[in-house]
C-alpha cells in the first residue's frame, strides 16, 4: 500500500490534524503492523492530551501531554468521551473470540501514535478480550508540520527515557 491507498481507506475518517500535503511516496512508506502484546498496545501514543491537572488538554499548547493507550484507560475522562469508551468495553468485553480491530497510525522517532478509534482501542484495551490489531503505519517525516502532535509525543518520551 502507498499513501494514497492509506488515505482512500483511511482519509475521511481520521480527524487528528494530519498534513496530507505534506506525505508522499518518496518521503513516506506505509506498513502493516500486528500488535496483540497488552504491554505493546498500552505503549501507543492516542491524539488525547492532558494539561498538567490532569484534565483534558490541547496538543497545542505546550505544557499539556500526550497520553498513550494504558494512560488514556487510567482517566476518568468528562461525559461523552467515557460514554463512548465504556460502550466499546462493553461490546468488546461481550466478544467470544478474539477482536480484531485496523487502526490507521503515524511513526515518529520511536512512537506510534493512533491517529484514529481511539475510544475503541481504550474501550477494547479496558474490555480484557484477547486484542488483535493491525496498524496500518504511515512511516513518514517525523515533523510537527505533517502532525503536529509530534513535538509533543517526543517530548513525552524523551521525558520517560
């Protein structure tokens, strides 16, 4: 696959500030991924941040961080948001097999982060089901200008090292 088949799969649907203009097939590779370790799932960056309360943060703004998976199902996070991450837990939980779920991500210097579902990564995460998870990676410029969340995970990680 090449970005243009990863944006035909997953272009509309993905709503974390993504630069399109800015990925092409001689700066960017897509690759597949499988993840089904609770401990590599719960390593994936989401687009949700946290100001340095705790609450819901921006990725903008520079003192609020990025959350990754294990993180992200930790909070209590306000209304909708719980609502629909207790509705996936639920659902998966239900499951009588293994899930499956195709997530699109983006790489950037040593993190993945999910670009999209991530209430149903969470929701599946807390579930307790047997997760299998095919990343669909877009393996691009590791640049705040083709995501701009990435500053921010790289500065988290650089934090955790």
């Amino acid at each position: 696959m090449d970005v243009s088949g990863f944006k035909t799969l997953f272009g509309d649907d993905i709503r974390a500030w993504l630069d399109w203009d800015a990925l092409d097939d001689g700066n960017t590779r897509v690759e597949d991924l499988v993840v089904s370790s609770r401990q590599e799932l719960g390593e994936l960056y989401t687009v949700w941040h946290v100001d340095p309360e705790g609450n819901p943060g921006e990725w903008s703004h520079p003192q609020h961080r990025p959350q990754t998976l294990a993180q992200a199902a930790e909070k209590q996070w306000p209304g909708d948001r719980q609502g629909k991450i207790e509705h996936m837990r639920q659902e998966f939980a239900e499951e009588s097999g293994p899930v499956q779920l195709t997530v699109p991500a983006y790489r950037t210097e040593g993190s993945l982060v999910v670009l999209d579902s991530n209430h149903r990564l969470v929701g599946a995460y807390l579930s307790g089901a047997d997760l299998r998870v095919l990343l669909v990676v877009l393996d691009g410029p590791s640049s705040s200008l083709v995501l701009p969340a990435t500053a921010q995970i790289e500065n988290d990680r650089a934090d955790r090292i």
